[in-house]
C-alpha cells in the first residue's frame, strides 16, 4: 500500500506535538507490511531521518504555469472549497503569477515554519500538492492537521483517491474557544471532503463531531503512542540538585497550556517548603506575562525560564525533574507526559487533556484546581512510597503504547476505506 502524507513538521525541526507525532507515526506505520510512505513537508533542512519513508520538499517541487490546475485556483470544487481562501487564489494569481514567489529553478519558497503570511502558504502548498499528486503512485492521502487540509482536498480531486485528515488539535483548543473564523473554515472544509477523520484523542472526537458537524460514523479516535530512547537519551545520567526538587513545565506557554496554573500552583507549594525549584521551559506569547506573575507572587528566586528545548536538552531536564507537570485547558492529547513518564518522572496531568484518556499511573486534577495541583506537587516531592510508585509504575505503563500499535490500527482504517471507495 502506498500512502501519499501531507504534514508541516518533521524532526529533528520542530515547534510543538505535531512533527513528533508525525514522525512516531509514519515509523509505526512503516514497520506493517507492504507499506510505502511518502511525506511531503514545506522544506526539509537535509537532516531529516530517511530510512523508512520518501520525503519530498514542496519547496523542490518545479512549478511551470502549465502544472497549475487552473480550475482548481478558480473554481469551488462540490463543496469542498472554502470559497474565501480560493477567490484570495484567484485575484492574485491571475493579477500576478509571481505571487507564488518561485525561484530561478521555478519552485516555491517555503519559510519551513508559521510566518506571518501563513494563509499564503498554506494556499501555496496547496497548489504544489496538486502537482506531487500528478507526479506520485499511491492509494490513500493523509493529511496532518489544519494546514495540511487544502493540500490533500486538491490532491483528492486530481488523483480521485480517498482522503484521510488527522486531527492533532482543534483551533477550539488553541483559542480556548475565541475561534478564528479563517481556521475554523479550513478545518470544517477538510472535515466535510474528507472520507475519514482520525483523532487523537476522544476529546478530540467529541469536537469535531458537535462543533464541526461530523457524521460521527466517519470520525475515529486514534490515541498518540511514544517512541522508544535513542540509546543516547537512555545514557543520559540523571542530574538531581542535593536536598532539591524539581518541578518541570515543558510547552509552549500560551494560553492553551495553562501556564498560569503552573504558577499559582508554585506558590501555593512554595508557602510550605522551600526546597522545590520550579521550571518553566518553553517559549510562546505568554512567557513575559508569566515572569511578571512569578515577580508578582514573589517566587523568582525558585522558578526559572530556560527557555525552548529541543530533542536531548528535552531528556536531559526531564531526568533533573522530580515532578513533571501539564495543567493544560485544552489539550487534544499530549505526548510530554509520555515521555516524562518514559524517563521515570511522575507526572500530574490535566483531566481536560486527551492523554488522560489512557494514561492511570499518573495524577489528574482539573486544569482550573490549583489547590489540588499543589497537594499532588507537594506530595511526590514529600513522600518517597509515592514517588517510586508513580516513578516505576508510570514507565511501565508508557513502555506498552507504541508507535507500532498506532500504525497496525491505521493500515486497517486505510484497508477499509480503500476497500468502500467508489
């Protein structure tokens, strides 16, 4: 079977959940048989792990005029074109063809992140996925979240193949509710063309089916997993402060995340002892805000901001951590806590997250009930029987949900709906 992916992250370069789960995924995906992969992201930096797939960088895809499928920049397709977005395609490119911004090899540039102009380029990769689907043998498309959604409509319409959308997160989730009009009618758009929807989470589902008005017998759950330590993470040797403990944050800090939570709960804490450390690792919009309310609640001198990690500075605090904590509002799913579990680290996670749909070894409290985030916090970093129990019990727990159990559940979606496709 030959799967055609759209996706926007890949590692070792990533900004969030969503080139890890991409990348976990694809190699769950490759270990069933007879299974070919190619993933198409906006511009791969040459590092990228290439061993048990394609990949292909929209940004190295020549474009002539003649490759455009004009009545796809012109034209509503059925019903499965935000009329919006492709009138903005239109004026533009008939006005000129160099909105596009292709280079001397006639390709166009991609930034590889989420600039200003993202709209553009999202609209951009779109039209390039037109032309890797006249260019590609396969027998299924799978696009990955919001911004991958119009890349595999057009896809579908010029190779007549089904369609498969994955849901890592709502923009229900990212606004807590203060939806972006723009982003919601991309994503319904994707929903209603696609002929299956996977989501990550229950939560998730639940979304989409009452907030996207989805026909819940084409909408599936389908949880995150984790992938294994590279040997180089296992032998990372944990570093503990003597007579400390460490209470980890790890995410974006924005408003999703919770992070004033994180806060309130660290002061609570700190009122009754004075030998836990807090951390606040990440970056995001609500990071200055954050250092204002620690300033605020008098605790600078226990908390700190290192700012974003990336791949082994991830393990590495993750083993210096006592305590790993996720009080997001709204988390579709969550991988963090898997991994802090992964490494031995207790972790308290919110009941709002998707995550706390398969995980039991672990503390769950409301994102909003700082008090007993507080009480959990104190009582890991206090009571050792708790700790060990938590610390044991929670790696065992994420060592059974794997990547290759993800995969096997996928290729039997992609069997079904390859098989009912007319």
């Amino acid at each position: 079977m030959k799967v055609l992916m759209f996706g926007w992250e890949f590692p070792p370069h990533i900004l969030g959940g969503l080139g890890t789960a991409s990348y976990g995924l694809t190699k769950g995906l490759a270990k069933q048989d007879d299974m070919q992969i190619t993933f198409c992201i906006p511009k791969p930096w040459g590092d990228e792990d290439k061993s048990f797939l394609n990949i292909i960088g929209m940004n190295s895809v020549p474009i002539v005029y003649r490759d455009v499928d004009w009545n796809y920049v012109n034209s509503k397709i059925g019903n499965c074109m935000n009329p919006q977005l492709y009138y903005d395609l239109r004026n533009h490119i008939y006005a000129d063809f160099n909105y596009m911004h292709t280079n001397e090899l006639g390709c166009i540039e991609f930034s590889g992140r989420y600039p200003d102009n993202l709209y553009e380029e999202i609209n951009n990769y779109s039209i390039v996925a037109g032309v890797v689907a006249r260019q590609q043998q396969f027998d299924i498309i799978h696009s990955h979240d919001w911004l991958t959604y119009p890349a595999g409509i057009h896809a579908k319409q010029v190779s007549g193949k089904p369609l498969v959308i994955h849901v890592h997160a709502t923009d229900f989730d990212r606004s807590r509710g203060n939806v972006n009009p723009t982003v919601y009618a991309i994503e319904k758009n994707g929903m209603d063309c696609a002929d299956h929807i996977l989501c990550v989470s229950e939560l998730t589902r639940q979304t989409v089916i009452h907030k996207y008005f989805q026909d819940p017998r084409k909408v599936s759950t389908m949880h995150n997993a984790v992938s294994p330590l590279a040997p180089e993470i296992e032998q990372i040797v944990p570093r503990h402060i003597e007579g400390e403990k460490v209470v980890t944050f790890l995410g974006r800090i924005t408003m999703q995340k919770g992070p004033e939570y994180f806060v309130e709960a660290a002061a609570l804490v700190l009122r009754h002892t004075h030998n836990v450390r807090f951390v606040m690792a990440g970056n995001g919009d609500m990071m200055h805000q954050m250092i204002r309310l620690v300033a605020e609640r008098g605790i600078g001198e226990r908390f700190h901001f290192p700012g974003f990690m990336r791949g082994k500075q991830v393990y590495e605090m993750l083993k210096m951590s006592d305590v790993y904590i996720m009080p997001s509002v709204s988390e579709p799913f969550g991988i963090s806590p898997l991994e802090a579990m992964q490494c031995g680290v207790p972790s308290i996670i919110s009941k709002q997250s998707g995550c706390a749909e398969i995980l039991n070894k672990c503390i769950k409290t409301d994102y909003w009930d700082i008090q007993a985030m507080a009480d959990a916090i104190y009582g890991i970093c206090s009571y050792p029987a708790l700790y060990e129990y938590l610390h044991s019990e929670g790696k065992k727990e994420v060592d059974s949900i794997t990547w290759e159990n993800v995969g096997m559940k996928i290729k039997k979606v992609y069997e079904r709906i390859i098989s009912n496709y007319h």
